[in-house]
C-alpha cells in the first residue's frame, strides 16, 4: 500500500498507555487518519507514500490539548495585572468587555489566539466565551480542532444586552454549529460561576447541553471567596452546591478546581467530573494551587489550560506542563510528585480525556486523526538528551515547535503559519490595542 504521508526518522512519543519512546520512528498518514506506526532503519525499510518527509532526529507527537482558553482574551493582554481576581474582573475586565466585545473582536482576538497556539504546538483548544460564533470562524479558518463554550452568565453580556435572553442565545448559537459548524469544531456552553450564574440557569444551560450530550464547563472553587461566598448563601462548597443542582457528572469541566476539602474531591471522582487545571493563572491572580496529585490519586481525569491570555499572560501550554510539575513538587514538598510523563499526558491524551476527544485524538494510534507536532532537539538547551518526557516538561519552550499538523493537514511548516495571514492578523490587534489603550491607562491609574 502506497500511503498519502509518511513522516519517518523521528524520535515518536506515541502517548499510548504504556509505550516507549520509538526511535527512527515514523508515522503513516492516509488522508485525515494516522494509519501506521512503526520502527525502521534506513529507506528501503520504510513504508511507501506520496509524499515523504524527513524528521530529522526531531520530536514528533501528538498535539497538545489546551483544555481552556478564552482566546478572544489575547486583545486585553497586560490590560489590568497585579490585581486580586474579584478587583480585577469586576472593576476592570467586565466592564472593558461591555465596551468593546463583539463579534469583530472576538474574530480578531481569536485569529490572533489562534496564531499563537499554533506556534506553541497545540492542536486542539476548548473555548470560552462571548460571541463565540466569531471565534468559531476564527478557529474553522485556522484549521484547529476545538470544542467552542458559549459563555453563560445572568447579567447583561457581550452580545446578549438581555440577561433573560441568556439560555435561548446559548441554545441557538449550539444549533447552528450543529447544522452548518465546521466538522472539527464541536459547539456547547461554559456557565461563568455559581456565583454569577442562578440555579435555574445552572440547570437549565446543563440540561441544554445534556441532551445534546455535549460537554459542560464551569469555573468552579477557583477561589477561597467564593468557597466562602457559596457556604454563606447555601450552605455548601461550590462542588456540593453545584451537585446538588444535578450538574456534575462525567460530561462536565470544572475548570480551576482550587479550593477542595476532602469531602469536595471525593465527590468530584464519584460523579467522574473532568478537570481542568490552570497553574499560570491560578498563582498569577493569587487563586491558590489545586490539589492535583491528590486529584489524579483518586482517579479523576486532569487536563492542563492556559486560561486567557488576560490572566496568564500567554498561551504557551508548554509553559504550563513546565510550571505544573514544579509548583506540585514544592506544594506537597515531595520531587516525585507529577513526574514529567504524567505532565505530558495530560497535555495530550489526557486532555483528550477531559473534552471527551479520546477516540480521535492525544495520542499517535492508528485509526485516530493525524494531530501532530514536530519539536526541533537540535538546539543547546535540548542537548544532550536523555528522556524525552523530561526535556519536553523541563527544557523545551513554544519556540521549538517546528511543524504543527491537525487531521493530516500542516497548519504550521518550519515556524511559517500556513493557514493564518499573520501580518493581517497582527495590524488587526493593533487597531484594537489603539482602541482599547485608554481603558489600559486608567487601569494604571486606578492601581496607583
């Protein structure tokens, strides 16, 4: 057989269970699907292709799993920093997003998201927002894969001046990604909080998405005012408030997931919620650090986000595997604690996981989607080299993602975005930026 692509003489990390590294490894690709992986030393060893192409000792795995974004968000980057997250969400982002969201900045906020993912090895994104069909366009005209939250919260919002109107805008903007939606972009919701969120629109966006059977997103314990916000007006701890809404079960992302007793955790494994952690942001806005070993002991499955690139300040999800096994080893005072393959998997398979994308993508399996990424070793922070798992989480940087395929197709070649017009994109950032720098000058005001 004559296969479409072969990518050949690569250093594979396949991510399947329990795999090991395959050197002078390649990769059969025939049409969208990965349709071989194997060893094999020289080229009359390998398998036939159109179209063959010469990985050079580099890296090649999946792609990363980015597992929550608010991608619109790079548009507000370093807009309003240093600040305790109720300042500055309620006193700053909320109001900024009231002036200036709509669906041409979602579009452009995203695009330029987009470029940035791509660039940092990430195949698949989970999205979060308002106007969320721009960013659906966005992400369709970049080639990722994604799953598409329209945001949900029970005050006036970008694109839905009516907070009545929330649950039917959120219901329609699903409708018509199902009918007309690109095929790699699946659409759903993401509720804000139970803070900002009532009961009756909990359960009406999990219900919407329940018999869709779609996943759910919610940021959810993020931090200690809220847990003691949550306790003073119901009782409970977010976790047991939100189930006892009927919310959590094995189709719902509790992004950030920080502040959880015991009681909490045990809860979130019986019910299999998915989770999302968000290590940049969580320490950049003083949230606190979630339990994650303790999480992943239990059983639950956890994915690695960037969050926005408002609270982060950057989209790097390698940036994020390298953070999270550091701040885990020094919060439990234990080196062992997230070794660097356990990182690695839930940057991809994992994340897989957690948006329910297992069986098409996270690892290099045959019969899965070509999702792909070419990591360049040749370089002086890569070399000598010998675990790969340990260079990705503790040595490697955005920077040194080569090549970037989703679906068979390249979305990125030797550091050149294919599907993206990055000079367009970039002047489109900086007209908003003229825009919006007002609101980022008062905002310096304001903080001193």
């Amino acid at each position: 057989m004559t296969y479409d692509q072969l990518i050949y003489n690569a250093l594979l990390l396949t991510m399947e269970p329990d795999s090991q590294p395959l050197f002078q490894g390649y990769v059969a690709i025939q049409g969208a699907k990965i349709a071989a992986v194997g060893q094999a030393a020289g080229l009359k060893n390998l398998p036939t292709a159109t179209e063959l192409w010469n990985a050079g000792g580099s890296l090649v795995m999946p792609g990363l799993v980015n597992c929550h974004c608010h991608a619109a968000m790079t548009l507000f980057r370093g807009l309003a920093d240093d600040l305790p997250l109720d300042q500055w969400l309620h006193q700053h982002i909320f109001p900024v997003e009231a002036r200036w969201v709509d669906l041409d900045f979602v579009h452009s906020g995203t695009l330029l998201a987009a470029a940035e993912m791509i660039r940092g090895g990430v195949t698949t994104v989970a999205d979060a927002y308002f106007w969320e069909t721009g960013a659906r366009q966005a992400l369709a005209q970049a080639g990722l894969r994604a799953v598409v939250a329209q945001g949900v919260i029970d005050f006036p919002a970008p694109g839905v001046p009516e907070a009545t109107d929330n649950l039917r805008v959120a219901q329609d903007f699903i409708d018509s990604g199902r009918i007309s939606g690109p095929h790699l972009i699946t659409s759903t919701l993401f509720c804000h909080s139970p803070y900002t969120c009532s009961a009756a629109t909990l359960q009406g966006a999990k219900a919407i998405t329940r018999v869709r059977n779609l996943p759910f997103f919610i940021h959810l314990a993020e931090t200690r005012q809220e847990v003691e916000q949550l306790r003073h007006q119901t009782g409970l701890s977010p976790v047991a408030y939100v189930d006892s809404l009927g919310l959590l079960d094995e189709k719902t992302v509790a992004v950030h997931a920080v502040w959880l007793d015991e009681a909490d955790r045990q809860l979130l494994a019986d019910r299999r919620v998915k989770l999302c952690h968000c290590p940049e942001s969580n320490l950049k806005l003083a949230s606190g650090i979630s339990p994650v070993a303790d999480l992943l002991q239990l059983g639950l499955v956890v994915g690695l986000g960037t969050d926005g690139a408002a609270s982060n300040n950057n989209l790097n999800l390698l940036g994020e595997m390298s953070l999270a096994a550091r701040l885990h080893k020094v919060a439990g005072l234990d080196p062992t604690v997230l070794p660097a393959r356990q990182v690695v998997n839930m940057a991809t398979l994992g994340g897989a996981r957690v948006l329910g994308l297992e069986e098409v993508t996270g690892s290099l399996t045959p019969g899965k989607d070509a999702d792909l990424i070419v990591v360049e070793l040749k370089q002086p922070h890569l070399t000598p080299m010998y675990d790969p798992y340990s260079h990705l989480v503790y040595a490697a940087g955005a920077g040194d993602v080569r090549q970037v395929m989703v679906q068979g197709r390249w979305l990125m070649q030797d550091r050149g975005l294919l599907t993206l017009n990055w000079g367009s994109i970039k002047a489109q950032a900086q007209r908003w930026g003229r825009k919006i720098k007002p609101e980022a000058v008062a905002c310096l005001r304001t903080k001193e």
